[in-house]
C-alpha cells in the first residue's frame, strides 16, 4: 500500500469536512506542516481548527502514536481544537482506542466518528479500500495465532522466544517471524532480558478478534434430536469420549458452562477430525444447515484445543477461545462474549 502522507491526503479530509459542515470546498483553509509536535497538517471549518495526525496504519503501535501525540498538545485546552486522526481504514481496535481517549478520527474509505462539544458525526459499514495484494503476514492466523493464545493465557508470565516455541509446538524461526511482528505492532515487549510480556491484554485481544474469522474452520451444522440442549451437550460429550475423540466445547454451550450467563440451543464442539458415518449414524446426527441445533468443528489449526479443561464435567476451549468463537455464533452470543470478557478475561480486575 502506498503511503498516504501529505498535501492530498489533506485535500481529501477538508472535502468530506466541506461535505458534513455544508461549507464550500474553497472557504475551507488547509495547512500542512512538517514539524509541529507531530501534526501533519489544520484545518479550519465553521469556527473549528482540526489537528491533523495521518497515519499508513491503525494498529495499535501507529495508533498509540498518534494519541500520545495529541496528549501532549496544549491545543487540546482549546474549545475550538479538535484531534483528528487519519488512516486507510479504521479497525475495531483503532476504533476502542479513539474512543477511550475521546480523539475523533476519519479514514480514507469514507468511515468518520467526529465528536466535538454539541458535534457528532458517525459514518460507518464503508468496506476497506486499501486492502493489500497478495497475502500479507497475519500474526493472526489459525497456526499463527497460537502464540497470542498461549500469551493471553499467561499475561503474569515473562517467557523467552524459544520457550514459547516449545510451549505452542512450533518451529523456533517460525516463531520469531511471529514475535516480530506482533512486537512492530506494539502489541508485545521484550524486557531487559529479552524475555516476552504482554503490556496490554486488552489490546492483543482486540486485534486478534479484530481479524478473527470462526468461518475458516470446517463447520457441520446439523440437528440431533433430544428433550432439551443440555441432554445434547452430554450426550455428544459422553460420545467422544467413548471413542477417544480429542473434543472441547466452544460458543454459547461452552459460555454457560463457564458462566451460566445465557441460557444456549446450539451446542457447539471442536473435534479433532472429520466424524465417520458411523459416529454421526450413532449420534444420530441429521445434516441440516437451516435448522441445526449442532455444530461440529474440525478446526483449521489444533492450537484451539490449547488451554482446554473440563468445566462442569464438560471439556470446554480456554475462555480465550470461547470469547473469540462466540463472534461466529447467533441467539445471545455477543452478549454472552461480553460477559466471559468481563468476568474471565478481565485482566485489569485480576491485577
């Protein structure tokens, strides 16, 4: 992706700016600057000075940036300033950031949170336009994102590159592409020692649910007919292990096994293989997309078993896990996400 620094970038915030205030295009004064504390331009619209900070990204290294940048700026005591930060495409992580720190962003695919005294303007659902060729490096990819799993799984621990390949069974050069990159992004640190910590659970977490697709996993939905949902848990429980099938609960039936915070109808598991017809004969398991009440998963990478125990007497994926799959759930599932996060992955309460 090319950068997108610069006068034009400029240019096209003051249109869009025009656009919402209803100003003309050429009332609207723009100045780029090339070092004022790390603006890179203003502009000036109904009474309003937008200090402009661009950046060619909006992971949490860029992002974190950009609002200590304007943390530090004695313009923010002006009623008339507003921080402004510009990227390609906003994500969800970029976005929680902007929001906490209340600094009002717009990005270059046409989505916008403005919020200014008795301002507010929302664009959002604009797809992203600066998608890259090719298959850029994902730290958060389904082997890939073992690492982060064993990470947030063990936020109290420091542990050295090799130790954490070991850990998550996975090539040692494999593993420090992946440190890498998560470290570029600011999303871990090293110590003194070299040793690796997680400065902000929260904020890993974010970007990885942020690329997180429960869809790359191999999905049989179909229906088993029984009295009700927690029948169905054990059964299909007791089944697996009867044939030493490697298996853990994950999504809303994992959730209230954790928390008995939502009650659940479609019970989900993760299984190590693609189940024979005889299993799913025995199950009695009826392939129905429309009306499924059970899912089985093989799941893209095994790394999703990691941190599994029994939970209730059900073996259950890590709350981690559980938290990122309820995404790819429907019924009550986003709520129930919230609640694991805040009752289990509460990192800041646990500290």
């Amino acid at each position: 992706m090319s950068r997108i620094t610069g006068k034009d970038t400029l240019q096209k915030v003051a249109q869009s700016l025009a656009e919402w205030f209803k100003t003309a295009e050429h009332e609207i004064p723009v100045s780029d600057v090339q070092s004022d504390r790390g603006i890179d331009g203003y502009i000036h619209v109904a009474g309003l000075v937008f200090g402009v900070q661009i950046k060619n990204s909006s992971n949490y290294a860029q992002i974190m940036s950009a609002l200590h940048v304007f943390k530090n700026m004695n313009s923010l005591s002006e009623k008339s300033f507003i921080p402004l930060l510009v990227v390609p495409y906003m994500g969800e992580l970029g976005r929680k950031l902007c929001q906490k720190e209340a600094v009002s962003w717009i990005d270059l695919s046409g989505n916008a949170d403005i919020f200014h005294q008795n301002i507010r303007i929302l664009i959002d659902g604009r797809p992203n336009l600066f998608t890259a060729p090719g298959r850029p490096p994902n730290p958060f990819a389904p082997k890939s994102s073992r690492i982060t799993r064993w990470l947030l799984m063990n936020t109290d621990q420091a542990i050295s590159q090799r130790e954490l390949a070991q850990q998550t069974e996975m090539d040692e050069g494999f593993t420090s592409r992946i440190v890498t990159q998560l470290e570029k992004q600011g999303l871990i640190a090293r110590l003194r020692d070299r040793t690796i910590v997680v400065p902000d659970p929260d904020s890993l977490l974010d970007a990885w649910r942020e690329s997180y697709d429960f869809d790359q996993n191999h999905i049989l939905k179909g229906h088993i007919a029984e009295r009700s949902s927690n029948e169905r848990l054990m059964k299909l429980s007791h089944m697996f292990q009867d044939h030493e099938i490697q298996h853990a609960a994950t999504g809303l039936c994992a959730a209230w096994q954790y928390t008995q915070f939502a009650g659940f109808r479609i019970v989900t598991f993760y299984i190590d293989s693609h189940p024979s017809a005889d299993l799913l004969s025995e199950l009695k398991f009826r392939e129905d997309v429309r009306g499924s009440n059970t899912w089985l998963v093989v799941p893209k990478d095994e790394g999703v078993f990691q941190g599994s125990s029994l939970v209730v007497d059900i073996q259950c994926v890590h709350p981690v896990q559980t938290y990122l799959d309820l995404f790819g759930h429907p019924e009550r599932s986003k709520d129930a996400a919230e609640y694991i996060r805040s009752q289990l992955l509460n990192w800041n309460k646990n500290a």
